[in-house]
C-alpha cells in the first residue's frame, strides 16, 4: 500500500516528505495507521548521525494510532485497538527473559537497525530500500508495519493523538524515577533538565509524594511551568549558584536523588556533588558515543552514593504504560500540557523548535 512519510537522506539535513510503499505484513507485526507520533532527541541523533544508523530511513518511536491488521502469530492485539507505539526488544535473550526487555542483549539492532531480522525493510520506493522498523515502529509515517513487542493497548478513553510520548520520553523520565529509583515519600529530588524527559520525571516524583522536588534549567519559562507541574523548587543554574541553592534547599543535607537528562559532562558531575549520603544518581541523557564524565571518589567516598546508566525508564511498556494513562486520567501527570502540535508537513519545524527550547514536546498530528 502507498503511505506517507517523512524521509531522512542525508545526514543533518531536513526530513523529505514523500510517498513510499509498504510492503506485507509478516506474522509477528501489526499494521498501524498512525494518529499521532512525539518527535523526540533521539530522532535528532539518528538524523545527525550520532549514531550510525543507515540512509535512507524513516524514523519516529513515538506513535500512537489504531491496528488496522494483525500478523498471524500475534495474540496481544486486535483489529480496533488503541496503541501506544514502544520501543522494541528481541523477547528471547536473557534480559528480556528476565522481565528486563529495555535491557535487551539486542537492544541496539533492535531499535536502530533500521530493518527487520532478516534484512528486509517495510518501506520502498520504485525498487529502492528505505529503512523502516526503527525502534520497531518508524512512526514518522501515516502507517507502519510494526513488531508486536513494540505495540501497547491503552484505553479508548485517552486522546490517542497526544499519547505517543508515553513511548519513549515520558516513559525515560517517568520510569527513572518509578521503576528505578522508587523514592519513599518525603525524599528529595533534582531533575537537571527540564525538557519532556524532565517533566516525565518531575511529574512522577511529584506522584511517588516527594516532598522537595528541585527542577534545574536555564529557561526560565520552563521552570515556571515546572513549578505547575510538581517542582517544589526551581533554580535556573544559568544565573543562580546552583550548589548554594541546592544547600539550602535540602538544609545542607543533600539530595537523595538526582536526575540527569541533559547527557552534559559538567552538568552530571554537578549532580553528582549535590547527592547526600547514600545519595543516588541517574543519567538518562543521549550521549554521544565516547562521552566520558568525571567524579570526585576521595572525599565523597564518605557518601556511599550510586551512579547508574537507564535506558527508556527500566520499564516493561506494556505493564508500565497503561500505569501513565491511569496517572493521567486522575490528573496526576498531566503531560498533554507539554505537548504542541504540528502536521506531518510541519515536522522540520517541529524539530527546530525542541532544539531551540521553544517547545517542550513537539508531536505531530495526522
């Protein structure tokens, strides 16, 4: 069938709009035509070349639309269902086995491979190959033949257009918080970046009855929209001394979490001083292969403190998603007020303003 879909070429350059073909669906897929799909970081590492992800490709692992067709071996779905897109995971190895599949032994392959299995890719146009199944979904596109581990039933009820960044960003930050770190109520939190990772995270805290929150950013307006959304506290590190802040705000105790989501040297190893005893830190961030952070181990050594790596919220998508879609229809983790719309026309625009900090949550509408 003929779909619509944005095309990344070339390295850094805009996405092309073009129609390409889909091909048939195998039996452990699941034909989705998309309503909705978050643009996310990640998309802008792909297309930028971070990482090595093969060209010509679509990408987007934000979807959220309606199963139009099932695969022959796929239980978990059926024709009508309302699905959230997730990344995808192999099933099989050990840590998917271990009800760790965000920590697949073929997690890499599996997300930015940019085919299926075999070598074949979903997409085509006039003979050429066009990589598909990123993240098992490629959602910038009005349909996608997608893997089944990618697919999350939520409720009818939920404004599917706006659910897509449950997939992928929202999952990162409210999953490091929830699944990773579960913090007793009346701990204390610093999320250091407040872009929709950030606000997955704050969000969550907030949920999980943190009781001093600390939202840390350069953008004033984001941290305005912070405090709506959970913070107790902001600090712009920009114009304020973030240590002395974050002393006083603890009472000079330290946090007992931190987040990083920003993936920046100096900003990681800044949270990493603001920890209290037992103190813990997670870093999220997409950093470019090679990256490499700097800790004082002498006097800190005292703290008895966690550095650890997370990849998409340690989450189960089909367990943990659903759990999102609950919070959020109690009013718990209002996350649609992060969210700008756009048409699929418009997704280079869409990308310019997450990367210029004037949008929070970019997502596209078809």
């Amino acid at each position: 069938m003929s779909v619509t879909a944005a095309v990344a070429r070339e390295k850094g350059a805009p996405l092309v709009i073009e129609e390409l073909e889909l091909d048939e669906l195998r039996s452990n897929e699941v034909r989705v035509r998309m309503v909705g799909s978050g643009i996310c970081h990640t998309d802008a590492v792909a297309r930028d070349g971070i990482y090595p992800v093969p060209l010509p490709a679509v990408f987007g692992h934000e979807g959220s639309g309606v199963v139009e067709a099932v695969g022959s071996e796929v239980f978990t779905v059926e024709v009508g269902d309302h699905v959230v897109l997730g990344p995808a995971y192999c099933g099989k190895c050990t840590s998917c086995r271990a009800g760790e599949p965000m920590y697949c032994q073929f997690a890499f392959e599996e997300m930015f491979g940019c085919q299926r299995r075999d070598g074949t890719t979903g997409f085509s146009k006039d003979g050429e190959r066009v990589g598909s199944h990123f993240f098992g979904q490629s959602s910038f596109a009005s349909h996608a033949n997608v893997v089944e581990n990618s697919v999350i039933v939520v409720d009818k009820d939920a404004p599917l257009e706006l659910l897509g960044p449950l997939g992928c960003g929202l999952n990162t930050g409210a999953g490091a918080v929830l699944n990773e770190m579960r913090p007793q109520p009346g701990t204390s939190i610093a999320v250091f970046g407040t872009g929709a990772v950030g606000f997955g995270a704050l969000m969550a805290a907030a949920a999980a009855s943190c009781t001093t929150i600390v939202g840390v950013d350069i953008h004033d307006s984001r941290l305005e929209l912070a405090r709506e959304l959970g913070a107790t506290h902001t600090v712009n590190s920009k114009t304020q001394n973030l240590h002395e802040e974050l002393d006083r705000i603890t009472g000079g105790q330290g946090l007992n979490f931190a987040l990083d989501t920003t993936a920046v040297p100096a900003v990681i190893s800044s949270a990493a001083e603001a920890l209290g005893k037992r103190g813990e830190l997670v870093a999220v961030g997409a950093a470019a292969p090679g990256t490499e952070v700097s800790f004082e181990v002498g006097n800190s050594l005292l703290k008895g403190w966690t550095f650890k790596t997370v990849i998409e919220g340690s989450s189960v998508p089909q367990l943990f998603i659903p759990r999102l879609v609950e919070l959020w229809k109690q009013g718990r983790f209002p996350f649609d007020k992060l969210v700008q719309t756009y048409s699929l026309d418009d997704i280079n625009q869409g990308f310019e303003d997450s990367a210029s900090g004037s949008v929070i949550k970019p997502v596209l509408v078809y």
